[in-house]
C-alpha cells in the first residue's frame, strides 16, 4: 500500500514529507528529480517511476507534484485516484491546493492526511466525514480558537463513516433547502484542414450543489436518457433503480458533489458548434508568412457562442507576427517559450487570442502575416489551433432532465438545472 | 538536502511576512533560530494546555520539513495524557515518527494506550489501536496484544474496521507474534462479518498478510465467503471495492453458471466513478469471461459492457490515461473485438503528455485492420509532421509496422512513406528507411521500384540505424542497382568510423553482393574481408569475416546456399507480448506488472514468492451437453492453406466455437516413437530453412521430445469413463484390417503457426475413421487449449469429438492425438475433392491450414455388392462415366492385389481369367452411399494394370484411382 508521500514544488524542492509506515529518506525522490529533467515539459514526466526498491507514482496538479511511494504490488490506478483525492480534499479544506496554502495549515494537512490513510490504507476520504473529524479552517475559527484555544478536531465519531450512506451525516439543516444540479458538457474533437471532423466526443457531467435538510431521497429523470450508455455514478446512484427504470435514485451527499460523468462517443453523431477558416503559409524562399484565421458558428441550437480564446502554437522559426483582430485582443510572444497552464494542463501558447463572443452577423478574424528568423527554411509542422468556448443553456448532446423530485422529507426545495456546453480539447489542423 | 530545506523556510518566511501570518500554520515555522529545541523543551512543560498544544504543533511542523526533533521525545510524551483529542492526535503523530529511535522511551506511552483502548469513545479506541500498530517497536508489540484482540472483537464496527488493519501492520513487524496469537483466524472471522466496511479491512489485511506468504492459503475462497464478499462488495467504500474485486480475481470458479452469476454481480462496479474499481472491475471481468461458453448470450453482452468504461477511462487526468493505456494495451492482444470499434478514442491529442501520446500510438497499430487503416494511415501521417521528434519517429515506425500488419494497406503505406522521405525531413527520412527494410522483409521482391528513391537519400543518413538498413537493402537486392558497387565502396570508406551495426551489415552486404555479382567485386570483397579481419577489434565483426573468408575460399557454392538463403519472413507478432505472460498479466489488470508488461514476480522485493496465475480454462468439453447445436451452427469459414494470423481473422476466434456435437469417445493416441522420427525430416527441413545457424545437432534437441506422454496421460481424470475405452482403440495394435495409412506429413509448418507444428495423416480403424494427429511444439512457451474445427468439405467429415490435449505442451514436446471424424458433418464441395480445410486453436491463436485425405477413407465395410446388382449397375451407368487409368509398375498377383485392396474395402465381386488376362470386378460404397464400381485387368508379366470405374459421379473416379494407386504401391 502507500507507503509515503512526498510533495514537490515546480521548482524542484521537496516542501512536505508523510511517512504511513516506517521513514523512507526523502533521497528515493532523487529518481524522480532525474525524470523531471529528462522531461520537456513539466506534464511529461511519466507517471510511474520505478526505482531500485520502492515505485514513485506521481500526479502533477496544481504545479504541485504529488509523489507517493509504493514499496510492494500496489494498484497504481489505485494511488493515483488516491492523490487527486487529497488534492480534492485540500482544495475543499483551503480554496486553493497551492506550496503556501498547504503551508500555512500544515497541521492541518498532516492530521488530514493521518486520516485519510492508516498503514497505507484509505480511511476516510469522503469530504463530509473529513469535515467532522477535522474542521476546515475559517478565518472566524482560527481567531475563536486562538483566542479561546478550542480545538478543531471533532471529538465524535463522524456519524456517516459506518452508516450505509456514509456520503451523508445525519441532522443536517438548513433554513434555504435548496437543490442545484448544473449540466456541463465539455467537446473533445480534431478536426482535420479540409475542416471535417475526424473525432468528436462529449464529456459530460452532472454537478450538484444540494442543501437538504434531514435525509432526503431524489430522484432525477431525464428526457432522453438513452443518450447516457456510458456512465459512472457517484457511489449514491442506486444503480438497480438506473439499470431498470434510467431513474437517477439517490440520498445526495451535503453540499457539491459530482452526481454523474457520462461519455457520449464518437460513434454518435457530435454537433460542432464553430468552424474555423485558416489559412497559413510560408513561401519558399521568402521570409514571411501569411496568417488568416476567421471563426464562425455551427451547430449552436441558436444559442450563442462567448469566451472564445483561441490559441495557438505557431511553428519554430517564426520570429514574429503582425495581425489585425477584427475584435478582441491577441497576444503573440515570441520570447518565451511554452508557458505552461498547469490547472488547465494546456499550453499557454505563443499566440493567444481573446476573441470574446462570436457574432454570426461579423465573423471575427485575424489577419496578418509572420515573418520567419533571417535565413530560416520553411517550417516543416503546420501548427496546430486549439479553441475554447462557452455556450450558456445548452447541452449540446441534447440530453434534458425531465423532472427532479423529493422523497422522505417534507418541505419544498428550491430546484435549478442549469446546462453549459465548454470546450474540451477542441483542436483544428491546418 | 539541507540547503534546500533552509532556502524552503526561507522563503516560506518572505512568504508569510504579512499581517496573515499570524493566524496560520506558518507562524511555527518562524522560530529557526539557535535554542530552538530549549525554547520547545520550555513550552512543553508548560502549565498552561493552549501553550503545550502550540509547541507540539511546532514540532509537528518541524518534523514535517525532515527537521530532526527527535531530542524532545519525553516531552512530547508527557503531553500524551490529556482529555484534549487534537493534542493526543498531535502526540500520536509524533510518536510514530520517533518511537522506533527512542524505544525505550517508547515505553512509557503503552500505559496510556492501553488505557486509550478502554475508553468509552469508539474513536479513542480506534485511535489508540491504530497508533499502537503504527508504533514499530519490538518491546510495545507485546503490549499491543491484548488491546488489539479486544478491538477485533469490539461492539462497533469502526473499532473492529481498524483493529483488522492493525493486525496487518503487526504482522509486518513481528509475523511470528501473529500467528502464535491467532490474530490470523479472528481475521478470517470478520470477513463474514455484518459490516461491510469491516469486511473490506479484513480483505484488504489478509491480501497484504498472503503477499509475503504466498502459500499459506489465507484467503480460503469458497462459495460462501465469495458470497459475502459480493454482498460486502455493493456496500463498502470504494477502496474496499478494490480490495474485494482484487481479492475476488484469485478465486476460480468451479463451472461456467457460478462464473457467469460472478460477472454478473460485479458488471454494477464498472459504472464506478473511481477508476480503480472499474480497472478492478475488468480485471475480474475478463478473468472470469474466459469460463463461460462464447455462445452464451451472456458472453456476447459482458463483451459489449466493457467496451464504454475502458474510453471512459480515457477521459480522465492523463496519469490515469496513461495506466489505463497500459492495460488496454494488454486488453487488446487478448480480445481485440471489445475495442475494435474505437479506433478514434485512440488518436492522439496535439498536447497530450509525450507517455499517453506513445502508448495511443501503440494501441493504434494494434487495433488497426483492413476495415479502418485508412484512417489510421492518415492520423500516421499527420503525426509525422507534428514538433515532438521522438514522437514523430514513432509516429513514422508505427506507418511500417501497419504495413507489416495489414497485408492490403502494405501499398499504401509504402506510398505513404515515400511521401514522407519527400519531405526531406532528416529524422523521418531515416525512420522511414528503417522502416521500408522491415516491409522488404516482409514482403520481398514487391516494392523494388522504391529502391531509386530511397537510393537518392543514402547521403543524409547519419543514424546507424538508417545506414545499416540502408545497406541491407542495397546487398539484399544488389543485383538489382546497377551501381550497387559504388554505393556499397562509398560506405566503405569510413569503415572504422562506423558503428558495430554498420559495419557488420557492410561485411554481409558486400558478401552478398560478390555471390551475385563476383566478377566485378572481387576487389571490393577482399578489401572488407581484409578491414573486418585485420583492421577491426571487435570479435565479432573479426569472426563473421572469418567465416565468410573460409566459406567463400572452400566452396563457394554452399557459401551461397548460406549468406543468399531465403530469410524466414517477419511478422507482426514480434511485438505481441508471449501467450503465457499476457495470461499471466491478464489475471494482473491494473497492478504494477501490468503497467510494466512484465511478470509480477518482477516486482516483488526480496524471495517472496509469487504464484503464477493463470487464466481459468473455458467450461470443459464434457458439459458440453447444454449446447448439442453448436458444432454444426457455426463452423468456422477458414479460407484455404495456411494463412499468417492477422487480427481480423483473431475475431473468428469467437465463431470458431469447439463444442463437439457429440459424447464420444474420446481418443488420445500415445503412439510413441514413431512421430517423432516423421518430425525430424518434414518440420526440421521447414524450420531450418534459410537459417544459418540451425546446424543438425538442434535435432536432437528436438528428437527427444515426445517424452513421457502415457504417464501423463493416465493420470489426468478428466476423462472419465471414455479413458478405458480409449487405449484399445488409439493403440492400433490388433486391427485385422490391413489398411494402408501413409506416414504423417506436415501439414502446418512451425514458422507460420508462431511455433506450434502439425503434421498428421489418415486412418480407417475398425469402421472409424481417425485423424492422426502429432503437434510439436516449437515454440518457448506452453501451448495449451486445443481445439479443431473442419470447414465445410465435399464428404461432411468432421471431429467426432473434441481434440484431446489433456496435458499443456511444453516446449519441444511432441504429442500424438488420433482424432476420430464422422461423416455427419455439413457438406459443401471441396475443389479438389478431398480437400479439408482445418482450423486448429491453441491458447496462441487460431492457425488455419489444409490437406487432403485419400477417399479410401471413406469406403465403407459393407462395400461389396452383390454380383446380380453389380452387372445391373454396371450397365445402368452411362459410359460417358466410365473412367480409365493406368497403374504402373505392380509386381503383384491379382489375388494379391485382391487381398490388399480389401483391406481398404475395396471389394472383389468377381475374377474372370480371358486370354492371360486376370479381369477383377470390384466395388467400393462411400459414407455417403455412392457407389463406385471398377473393373480392373492384370496381364500375367505386365507390371501395368488397366483401371476402369464406373460411377455416378464421376468426379470421385479419379481420387478413387488414387486409392489404388496408394493402396497397391504400398
């Protein structure tokens, strides 16, 4: 099982050490540092690195990267799920999971992570008992406590961790019950020059956001859940209920949870809703480029497209580019290479531009042309555009919840569904 | 180290200048000044609570940035008694940090632990255990005893959750302790215990205690305990999903229904939202599918359910990509249908991380088939152009590797490639070289015309790599280049600059090129032959020049036998990972080996052994009874003569469906010796050819092998009653029926069945026709799960019964089988007439070849016809069916000859003597009724007999003139 886990900074240092069974000297991650500079990029060092007697498995998140070490056959999926969970956990405990934020509540962390796992085995890693057994930190909390030096350990046993729900404590209340369930769905998609679509997937999820009083019992019903063949349930679903009647039947957790994932693939057909027209070139010979680029919408249901940003990786050699937005800003920034976006995993590219919302009666474009470093051949890779978007009140694979009832607790609720459709990664070839 | 971890306070102390700083953790950090310890010391001992709890969580921080504060140990314990949780929690933090440096001192905590186990509050009780256990001191093991046995038996189930794992972590320090003290089987006890998170701690600590024991049988499943794992297994957490479902994959079930009822309980979990239980999940899925009959419609659904959640998979973070990629990869070359669809998942996102990017790639060109490899080429070629070059390189290799897969796309991809060297790109040029040499092996003299091209690159190549393969090329078809010579020369100037690789390819392309062209490279020959022997240090690079030297100065013929031999043709599975170990590493989905496709006993530290474990085997013929249609419903449609497996024909794997249509006997022949000698002249010349090596001696290897089969044989139970039976009838000995049987032949070369050889005949015993069967096993590893399927053919043969292989074949071990056929089989002509098509499976793949068998085969016992009849028949018969054939060269007697050919049931109904000239009138029935009627005159002197049958199909006349032929000369 997890024998101890190491977190690293992006710059390389080792900043918090827990051991679960006996010490490992933090020298085992020397074997990871020597990936990390074989790496190109920081995402790139492979997940699993095996040294002479113990494995690393790591995940980078947050420019933090978690590294656990595993001395015996341990599922790696396993310890991976694992350490994005802690992530998940310190970023629920503090807003944010960064090198300062886990510093400045390391007692914290290190009862959290006494927690969570016992002799490498996981113990507790539901939020809602976490939260019972140590109380997140408020700044009201930390004053009370140092002024009255109460503790913010709870001195009980968490209710949940041995009920048949153990998502949910008992004697919840609220004075607003309310229940909020937000459809997102994220395109993944290549399309090719000619601007046909050689693969294109929706990645959706049901987040939720319910405030319930007492033990309440949901049900949600879609119009067309025949459109959800591959999903994966949070541990509430009762999944007899879904194989027989498609009904998502479920006591929630408190707060934010993720009801669903669902996957809709590319066999189905995957409504695209903007088109690019690009065209990029070099002459031989010549030491400048043109570049246009004009974006339109597609399939967008009628709904409009926002919060475009398209970016864009332009060859190597092209030492500069003068373009002209017809709306919004672009950056261009031939100096530094690759910034890396760690939370979004993408690349921060060389060219970045902001293009806002696309109206379909002025199509924004960006013109120009680049020029190439003196003496420099025509470049061999055509670069690769990445786009991101946003469409408010769509799901753009149709699916519709139909109703949303309550069971088990007598008050009304306040329901909302919202849908969203996003970008994933939404890449076009030139 | 430490200079790192001073820059880190540092920092964190710019950091936290703030007004903030105050009220967070990182005001225990601040004081880094000498006397720190003094200072720590001081405030521990303090009166006051709120001061205490402020200088253990100082020394938390301390300790949690590897400072050494192991000096305040007494301190820190003396702050152990106190009703405040969080500052025993702190303690116990502390505690197990340091305890194993102070054990003495360690022992001044077990009374209050001892007494912490008491406590009303279940979580202090748990608490109090849970430390305990993680104290990794010989002398507190003692004390931890009692306590610990009371908790395993606790009132509530927190308590006895915890107290399971902490039997886990004793036994990690003391086993011996564990076992005298019976923790082992109060262990046992709480998996059938009522909560299921309990039972979940239990499996999880009996897996962890069995690694290091890997024989001692902890985990005792049986129905029940299976039972109520699948119970627990809906209602525990999901790391108790994990350590059930891993726990589950060990146990075998004990028929096709309980294996069938498990995936069905399981099937829930891959809708999981952890991937971990899902990866679990299919781990079980597919150890267990491998038992249920394939044509169970259960079969058919369970494969189309674990197609989604394997993409899905594929949409999480990329280090979950990447493990899932792993096993996918593994999922792939053991059922190529679940995936075969979704191809498109695979395609390679421009920022994936370089580790997900190379193994989509990978699994690409696994998936690729016929029916999709124009998109997969496309992709291929539009990764070439991408930035990363190792990438590109793969990207470039996997377009050759397609090629060598997909026999139709082979054209395509070689176009492709030459595309690619257009782009003059230098590092794709090289890759597509290296390429291009596999595909010329693969398949030769097909695309010469290329050669010009890749002629016109050879000055930019400067990998070796490239320059040995373009050197191989430029010798292998040297006669080809007019001015192979020069470029060959050219390459021979730098010779000592080259690498090993080069250099060797030099010696041997030059070799080959003077066999073929000898009179103008005498010059050049001697030239390399002197810098390989005289100039060079490298051994082996002396000795192959030595022995090309002697070889062309003695005789030059066999010199060319050897260096211009054919060179056996590669194939895709070079890269397919062996049949034992992806069994192996199937029963290993989602751990480490799987990630690393080696065995698991690779990852485990020290001597612990591992058990090896395989695939349970599918439902045994025997029950086959459920399904009495299967045989005749789907036969496989094997397409003629031996054909290299390529993955769309793996997917006849699911028609090719072995039930045998009947409970026969089953008939395993342990005919010794005599098949091993027919193994050394047909399948060695085959497996020899071309390889220079292979000198005779590796015939006695292989000669030895048929070794103790009949022991074997006697002991395996599986065959119940039919085993009496089966000796008396395979042995062969006291048959009166002098039926010729010719000696075995190869039918199946080892080359091109991936080392499984067949070579077989024919034989009519008693009335039952038999197929005689010897498999040689030629490859590394075990073959086992054998089964034959026929193809439609003119006479409807087909097995009567399953082929018996009760033993695994290990490496170079010979086993003769006598498979017996009936005619009941369904019926398609066959052109030739006696033309069988067969399909043989083993745990390898499914190999397909043909033969064909003499038709005295089918002439039956009752043959002869009565005399009245014969002349009517004879008559009645147009004599535009009349059919004459010379048999030469008899020195026989006409009742001689009579008395043979009654032994293969051809009959004599008559004998006339006209003029010196014996005339026997003979009849023949075939299975199928048809009678074939002959008249055969023997001239006293004359060594030529005339033949003429009479039948009604005629098409028969011509194979039954064979017999004769077969049945006389022999």
């Amino acid at each position: 099982m997890i024998h101890s886990l190491f977190l690293v900074n992006a710059s390389g240092d080792i900043f918090l050490e827990k051991h679960w069974k006996s010490v490992v000297s933090r020298s085992v991650c020397d074997y990871f540092f020597e990936a990390l500079e074989r790496a190109t990029e920081p995402e790139n060092v492979p997940p699993v690195i095996p040294t002479p007697h113990h494995y690393l498995i790591n995940v980078l998140r947050h420019r933090i990267y978690f590294v656990a070490v595993i001395q015996s056959e341990v599922p790696p999926l396993f310890v991976i799920e694992f350490l994005h969970r802690v992530v998940d956990t310190f970023q629920d405990y503090f807003g944010v999971c960064t090198e300062a934020a886990i510093k400045d509540n390391v007692v914290v962390v290190y009862e959290l992570l006494e927690e969570m796992l016992d002799n490498g085995f996981p113990l507790a890693t539901e939020s809602n008992i976490l939260k019972e057994l140590i109380k997140p930190p408020t700044i009201l909390r930390t004053v009370v406590n140092t002024i009255t030096g109460s503790t913010n350990v709870g001195e009980q046993l968490p209710t949940g961790q041995l009920s048949v729900v153990p998502w949910r404590r008992t004697g919840v209340k609220y004075t607003n019950n309310e229940a909020y369930f937000d459809v997102v769905e994220e395109i993944d998609a290549i399309i090719d020059k000619s601007g046909s679509t050689i693969t294109a997937e929706i990645q959706g999820v049901i987040d939720a956001c319910v405030k319930l009083t007492g033990m309440p019992d949901l049900t949600l019903s879609f119009m067309n859940p025949r459109l959800l063949d591959d999903v994966s349930f949070h541990p509430c679903v009762r999944f007899k209920r879904w194989e027989a009647e498609r009904i998502l039947s479920f006591i929630p957790p408190d707060g934010n949870f993720r009801l669903l994932s669902y996957h809709v693939s590319s066999q189905n057909l995957v409504a695209i809703p903007v088109y690019v027209k690009h065209n990029i070139s070099f002459r031989e010979g010549s030491s400048q480029g043109r570049f246009e680029l004009t974006l339109g919408p597609k399939q967008t249901m009628g709904k409009a497209v926002e919060s475009v940003l398209v970016s864009s990786q332009l060859p190597r050699g092209v030492l500069n580019a003068n373009l002209n937005p017809s709306q919004g800003t672009y950056t261009f920034d031939p100096v530094t290479k690759l910034h890396i976006n760690v939370a979004t995993n993408c690349y921060w590219q060389l060219l970045s531009w902001d293009v806002g919302k696309i109206n379909p009666q002025k199509l924004p474009s960006l013109k120009g042309s680049m020029s190439l470093q003196a003496g420099a051949s025509k470049p061999d890779e055509n670069p690769t555009i990445n786009i991101q978007f946003k469409i408010q009140q769509l799901a753009i694979s149709g699916l519709k919840v139909n109703r949303l009832d309550m069971y088990g607790e007598k008050y009304k609720p306040f329901k909302g569904i919202k849908y969203m459709t996003k970008a994933g990664k939404f890449q076009v070839r030139t | 180290m430490m200079t790192k971890h001073v820059r880190n306070l540092l920092s964190l102390l710019q950091e936290n200048r703030g007004l903030g700083s105050k009220m967070t953790d990182s005001k225990y950090f601040t004081t880094t000044k000498k006397g720190e310890i003094f200072e720590l010391k001081a405030e521990l001992n303090s009166d006051k609570k709120e001061k205490k709890k402020e200088a253990v969580k100082k020394v938390i921080a301390s300790m949690t940035v590897g400072k050494d504060v192991s000096a305040l140990f007494p301190d820190v314990v003396n702050c152990m008694q106190t009703d405040n949780l969080e500052l025993k929690k702190l303690v116990y933090l502390y505690l197990m940090n340091y305890a194993k440096s102070q054990p003495d001192m360690a022992i001044m905590a077990v009374n209050t632990f001892v007494k912490d186990c008491e406590d009303p509050n279940p979580l202090i009780r748990a608490l109090a255990v849970r430390t305990m256990g993680c104290i990794r001191v010989d002398k507190i093991t003692e004390y931890l005893c009692e306590p610990l046995r009371k908790c395993l038996k606790d009132e509530d189930p927190y308590v006895r959750k915890t107290a399971a794992v902490c039997v886990a972590k004793l036994h990690d320090i003391n086993a011996q302790l564990v076992e005298d003290q019976g923790f082992l089987d109060t262990l046992k006890d709480l998996i059938s215990d009522s909560n299921p998170m309990v039972v979940a701690n239990a499996v999880a600590a009996l897996s962890e205690i069995a690694e290091s024991h890997p024989n001692s049988n902890l985990l005792d499943l049986n129905p029940q305990t299976i039972n109520k794992l699948l119970t627990a297994l809906n209602e525990c957490t999901e790391w108790g999903q994990i350590f059930i479902l891993d726990c589950l994959a060990n146990y075998t079930p004990r028929d096709d229904r309980e294996s069938q009822s498990i995936c069905e309980r399981v099937t829930p979990r891959l809708s999981h939202a952890n991937s971990a239980v899902v990866l679990s999940a299919v781990k079980v899925l597919m150890k267990f599918m491998e038992m249920l009959p394939k044509d169970l419609d259960y079969y058919g659904t369970l494969l189309k359910k674990l197609a989604p959640p394997l993409v899905t998979l594929l949409s999480a973070e990329p280090e979950l990509q990447y493990v899932a990629l792993r096993n996918i990869n593994l999922i792939v070359q053991k059922r190529p249908e679940i995936l075969k669809h979704e191809m498109k998942v695979f395609f390679v996102k421009y920022n994936d991380p370089i580790y997900v990017k190379l193994e989509k790639l990978d699994i690409m060109i696994r998936l690729a088939s016929q029916a999709n490899i124009a998109q997969v080429l496309a992709e291929l070629k539009e990764y070439a152009t991408e930035v990363d070059v190792d990438f590109v390189r793969k990207a470039v290799r996997a377009i050759g590797r397609c090629a060598i897969k997909v026999e139709q796309s082979a054209e395509r991809c070689v176009s492709t490639l030459l595309d690619l060297i257009q782009t003059k790109v230098n590092y794709v040029v090289q890759e597509a070289i290296v390429v291009i040499k596999d595909i010329f092996r693969k398949y030769p003299n097909k695309y010469e015309s290329v050669i010009a091209t890749l002629c016109e690159n050879l000055d930019s190549l400067d990998e070796p790599e490239a320059r040995a393969a373009m050197i191989w090329i430029v010798g292998e078809y040297a006669e080809r280049i007019d001015n192979a010579d020069e470029l060959l020369e050219s390459f021979l100037e730098g010779f000592h600059d080259e690498s090993t690789q080069v250099q060797l390819q030099l010696l041997t392309a030059i070799v080959k090129l003077f066999l073929k062209k000898p009179t103008e490279t005498q010059e050049l020959v001697q030239q390399v032959l002197s810098l390989a022997t005289q100039d060079s240090d490298n051994p082996d690079l002396r000795d192959r020049g030595y022995i090309y030297w002697r070889l062309l100065s003695t005789d030059p013929v066999a010199a060319k036998e050897v260096v211009l031999a054919e060179k056996p043709l590669i194939s895709e599975e070079t890269d397919l990972i062996e049949p034992t170990l992806l069994e192996e590493l199937i029963c290993h989905i989602g751990t480490l080996a799987s990630v690393y496709h080696k065995p698991p006993s690779a990852f485990v530290e020290g001597s612990r052994g591992v058990q090896h474990k395989r695939l349970p085997a599918r439902a045994g013929s025997g029950e086959s009874a459920e399904s009495p249609d299967v045989g005749q419903s789907g036969p496989a449609e094997a397409p003629p003569a031996v054909i290299p497996s390529q993955g769309d024909l793996l997917g006849d794997l699911l028609n090719l469906d072995l039930a045998p249509p009947t409970a026969t006997i089953p008939s395993v022949q342990p005919s010794m010796q005599m098949g091993a000698m027919d193994l050394l002249g047909g399948g060695l010349d085959s497996l020899l050819g071309g390889d220079i090596g292979g000198s005779p001696s590796m015939g006695a290897g292989l000669g030895a092998a048929p070794a103790a089969m009949p022991a074997a044989l006697g002991s395996a139970p599986a065959v119940g009653g039919g085993l009496g039976d089966l000796f008396d009838l395979g042995g062969g000995v006291g048959m009166p029926t002098g039926a010729y049987v010719a000696p075995k032949t190869v039918w199946l070369p080892a080359m091109k069945a991936k080392g499984l050889e067949i070579s077989g005949t024919f034989a009519r015993r008693g009335g039952i026709i038999q197929m005689d069967l010897s498999l040689t096993n030629k490859a590394m590893s075990v073959m086992t799960d054998f089964a034959i399927q026929f193809n439609r053919n003119s006479f409807g043969l087909a097995p009567a019964g399953p082929l018996q292989v009760l033993t695994p074949l290990s490496p170079n071990q010979t086993i003769d089988v006598s498979l017996p056929l009936s005619t009941s089989g369904p019926v398609m002509k066959m052109e030739p007439l006696n033309n069988l098509q067969v399909a043989v499976k083993n745990n390898i793949d499914v190999f397909y070849f043909s033969c064909q068998y003499p038709l005295s085969l089918l002439f039956v016992e009752d043959g002869k016809m009565e005399r009245q009849v014969f002349l009517a028949t004879w008559k009645d018969i147009p004599n535009d069916n009349e059919a004459q054939f010379q048999i030469k060269d008899i020195h026989l007697n006409s009742d001689a000859a009579s008395n043979k050919l009654q032994g293969s049931n051809i009959f004599t109904i008559a004998k006339r003597t006209v003029e010196g000239q014996d005339m026997l009138y003979q009849s023949v029935k075939l299975t199928n009724a048809i009678w074939v009627l002959a008249e055969m005159r023997i001239q006293t002197g004359n060594p030529n007999y005339t033949l003429s049958i009479k039948c009604r199909a005629p098409e028969v006349s011509q194979f039954v003139y064979q017999c004769y032929e077969l049945v006389l000369k022999n």
